[in-house]
C-alpha cells in the first residue's frame, strides 16, 4: 500500500507531461528511541531555546537568519521563506537522459516511487516507463521539495519508475583527493587471478532479506537483559584476522569456499 504522497505535480520531457505523486520508499528508521535521563532522579532531560545568557525564548519568538559578519544576520519570516516560488515547484522537467550505470554511485540519496496520479496519466507514465526500461536510460531533472531544489534522477525498475534524488557536485568531496595513487601500485597478476577466483565464486543474487541490523538486536537484548535482571547474551565477534602471507590468505580462502561447495553439492544428490 503507498504511503501518503510526499510531493504532486507533473513530469514534462519537451512537450510531453503527466501528473504524478511521489511516495516514499524507504520506511521509518528501525532505531531504538534512547532518552536522554538524569541519573539521579530518572526524569528525562528536556533541552530549553535559550539565548547567550540562558534566557529561555518562547518558539513563536524564533524565525530563521543568516549570518552575513559575526553576530549580524539578514533576519528571514518563515512566510518569506514560504513565498519563494520556483518553476519547479509543482513540475518536475527532465532536462536530459543518460545511460544508468553512468551515474556514480556516491550521487545517489534517497529513493521515492513514482506513481501516476490518475487515470488520464496511466498510459503516458506506461509508454515512458517502457520507453526509459528499454533503453536502460534514466531522466536527470530538478524539482522543488521542502525547502530545497533537489537534482534527481528518473530510473526505471521492472514494476514502474523510481526516483532518486542526487547530491549536487558542491555537496560531493573530490575523489582525487581521497584515494591514493593507484596507478603507482603494481599488483602481481597471479594475485589478481586468485582474488578473482575468490570473487567469482561468492558471487550469487543477494538475498538482502537475510541482511539484518546486528547492533539493533544486541541493544535491545541488553534492554530486555536490564528489565530481567540479567546478564546479556551478545553474539561472539569474530577476531580480527592478521594476515601473514596475502598470497596464502588468498588460496586458503578459495579452498575453504571449495569444501563448502563439495558439502553443499553432496547434501544435494543424497
């Protein structure tokens, strides 16, 4: 069942444009809620909008500004804020397509569903999903939403269109001051055969429903652990591996993954 829209408008490319709403696609954090409490008399800390002096000020008292020089701000109305109006307020334009895979990976961010909103918008938002699947495009464009200009993309998947909004290059480090030189390294080609072994044959369809969030259930086995008076039952982490001899590391591992495979096809036959 979709959630409730978080944005409404229409998709132009050229002439063409349809109305559509978008819908969230990742569900609320799964996170504990931890308060913050005073040890002494177990009341949970509330945090006051003081001043320098710690004179407490009322919300509606509070309005947004920007620092021009130190401690002098162009004051802004949260109506003013609300009265700017952009094109892209209520249409999102594709402005060009691109190949998917062209886009880096680091660029994405959050991912909504596109829904078409209405039945007069069914059979465009079907021709320009089947158009962008078949040609393995996705449409880049910019829309207004709380507050921001978001950069976005419109991918296709199997079942209809996501959108995924993108960081703006003034939001992204340089990667070329990150990683090292990698062209100054001169990796041996036997090694990159094993490691490749090794990839290949843990190479399989992720089951990402299998992928769960370990510290999630140790904090709250700690929780349960506390209520219960006693003592918490954490999984063993695993010792961190020393390696000696990269080379070696490398064969033993591919050996293990081949008695895992012997086993694993003989439990098949029998």
């Amino acid at each position: 069942m979709a959630t409730r829209p978080y944005w409404s408008g229409q998709i132009r490319i050229s002439l063409v444009a349809f109305p559509v709403t978008l819908s969230g696609a990742v569900k609320r954090s799964a996170q504990l809620p931890l308060h913050e409490i005073d040890r002494k008399t177990g009341e949970r800390i509330h945090h006051l909008n003081v001043i320098q002096d710690g004179t407490e000020v009322e919300r509606k008292d509070i309005i947004k500004g920007y620092e021009i020089e130190k401690n002098e701000y162009v004051l802004l109305e949260q109506e003013e804020i609300d009265s700017i109006k952009l094109p892209s307020s209520n249409s999102l334009e594709l402005a060009t397509f691109a190949d998917i895979q062209s886009i880096p990976l680091m660029r994405y961010e959050r991912p909504y569903f596109i829904l078409p909103d209405g039945k007069d918008s069914d059979e465009i938002y079907a021709v320009i999903h089947q158009a962008l699947y078949n040609t393995g495009k996705a449409g880049i464009g910019q829309f207004a939403l709380r507050g921001r200009e978001e950069l976005c993309a419109v991918i296709p998947v199997e079942e209809g269109l996501m959108l995924h909004t993108l960081r703006y290059d003034a939001e992204l480090q340089p990667t070329e001051n990150i990683f090292p030189d990698l062209s100054k390294q001169k990796p041996k080609s036997d090694y990159i055969a094993l490691a490749r072994q090794l990839i290949q044959k843990n190479t399989h369809t992720p089951k990402f429903e299998n992928f769960h969030d370990h510290y999630h259930e140790a904090l709250l086995e700690l929780i349960n652990a506390k209520q219960s008076h006693r003592k918490p039952k954490f999984a063993q982490t695993k010792p961190t591996a020393r390696i000696v001899n990269f080379a070696e590391a490398l064969r033993k591992s591919l050996a293990s993954e081949d008695k895992i495979s012997s086993r694993s096809t003989s439990s098949k036959r029998a």
